[in-house]
C-alpha cells in the first residue's frame, strides 16, 4: 500500500478518466473547468487533454472504453464527425447533427449534445430572458447557432431572424427548426439595420480579431449575447452597451453546457461557482501572459 499522503486532485489507479478531444486543445478551458468541480467535490477523477487529428478519430472514440474513460467532451473540429461514428445518439444530438458529449457504457458509446439544454439554462439562469413571444436575432447558422435556435424555439420564441453571408447557409437551421412554432427569416448578414429583436446572439467567430458586426438601431433594453469569451470584451458587446443593452459573454454557455457533461458522467451536480472561479482565473491569467 502506498505511503503517500491524500490529497485533492492525486491521479492514482483507481482514478476514473475523462478528457476533451479536439484538434487543436491546447487553449480550451475544459480541464480547468472539471478538474476545480472534482477537488470541491472530493471525487477520484482527472480530466485530461486528448489531442487528435481528424484522421485518428475513429481510432480514438474506439480506444476510450479499452482505456478506462468514463466519458469524454468533444470540440472542433471533431462534433459533426462524431455524431456519425457514435451508434447510440440522444434527440438533441441526432436532431443537430453534433456530438459534444460522450457517455462510455459496458454496451458501446452513447452521444450527447449539452449545447442546446446549457443554452436553456444560460438565459434562465445567468441573463433572465425569457423567449417566450419575443424576437430575436441570430447572426450564423454553425452547430452552435443551431443549439442556440433549437433553444429558443423550445423557450416559445415567436420569431427568429437569422443573418448569415450565404442564404443556403441557412437550410441546415431551418431543418433543425421544422415543426416548431417559431416563425424563421434567413436575411442577408448586411441586411438587419430594420430587423426587431429582443435578443441578438453572435454565433460567429467575428469579434475575436476586433472585427465587427452590423446591428440594428440601438434599442434600449436589447439583451446581447456573444458565444465567444476570448477575447472578453468585443465590439458587439460593447456597441449593445452603448445601445442601452445588457450584454452576456460566451462563457455562462460554456458553463452549463459542461456542467450537464458533467452530470451525464458522473450523476452529480456539479458546483457551477467553483467551476466559473476557475475558469475565470484561468482567463485572467491567459490574458495578463499575453
């Protein structure tokens, strides 16, 4: 027997695994994130780094049971591919074509998709808003613009402007959205200075090199939200402000989309202050390195 003293975040053979697959992985948050939930919950778990090459997944997903993970999450570019190499998916998974969760079970793979519900649970939770017979305004159509839709359709969004480069960028969002009640407008991205909405989400990367988007009018009240949390101010959230706008960063969302992982793995709730501490001191000190 080992002599060696207890103590929080110790890896030892009796660890139980889980880990993110991207490519690349080197500046993702997730490690920080779980591996803070695990020492506050005093749980014999690690959260690792898992980079592979679009080439190796297959190889990869097929490894993680013959190596013990319990789980793992899964980042660009690998959501679409994994969703079709997994066997068993859940609704959201299947109906968004994205894998960002995988549950490994005595029986094989099972995949997730937390986007759409942590979304739900941003708006409820972190900015108030309730999408129920309001408007709103999208700008892109990737997997994360169609988490974002599918929850504000389920929220009783009334109707749903969606602004991208490429009108037929926008047929994937209208699958995702059949049948709900929300009433979908694919506009021009140049074309939403007369748009109306009562919510506006960035699901783009502009921003991160300063970029900017084109808004509507000003509109006191306006509630913004902007996926992305590095860098930590844009110019979308700061021209919100200057509207008379609330505006929310990306990180909430990443928050709750890795807390429901996080309750897939290992059937407890996980301390959402202890893991947003973390990560925000991890993006404090990122951005005084650089």
């Amino acid at each position: 027997m080992s002599d060696l003293p207890d103590r929080p975040g110790r890896v030892r053979g009796s660890t139980r695994k889980v880990g993110v697959i991207g490519w690349p992985i080197e500046h993702t948050l997730s490690p920080v994130i779980h591996n803070a939930a695990f020492v506050a919950l005093g749980m014999d778990w690690v959260y690792v780094p898992l980079p592979v090459a679009a080439a190796r997944l297959p190889a990869a997903l097929d490894g993680l049971g013959a190596l013990g993970f319990a789980g793992a999450s899964v980042t660009m570019p690998h959501k679409t591919r994994a969703a079709e190499l997994v066997p068993d998916l859940s609704h959201d998974a299947r109906l968004l074509r994205a894998v960002n969760t995988i549950v490994v079970r005595t029986d094989g793979l099972a995949g997730h998709n937390t986007d759409a519900l942590g979304f739900e649970r941003f708006l409820r939770e972190d900015t108030g808003f309730d999408p129920s017979g309001r408007a709103a305004l999208l700008f892109g159509a990737g997997g994360g613009a169609r988490a974002c839709a599918l929850a504000l359709s389920r929220g009783g969004l009334a109707e749903l402007s969606v602004a991208v480069r490429e009108p037929s960028r926008g047929e994937d969002l209208r699958a995702t959205l059949e049948g709900s009640g929300t009433a979908l407008r694919v506009v021009s991205i140049d074309d939403v200075s007369e748009v109306h909405a009562d919510l506006i989400v960035n699901a783009t990367p502009l921003g991160v090199h300063g970029e900017r988007l084109p808004l509507p009018s000003p509109v006191p009240g306006v509630v913004g939200v902007d996926l992305l949390y590095r860098p930590s101010a844009t110019p979308f959230q700061a021209e919100i402000r200057e509207g008379g706008g609330s505006v929310f960063g990306g990180l909430g969302l990443l928050l709750h989309q890795a807390a429901i992982s996080f309750e897939l793995w290992t059937g407890q709730t996980p301390p959402l202050s202890v893991m947003s501490a973390a990560a925000v001191g991890e993006l404090a000190e990122a951005g005084a390195s650089d």
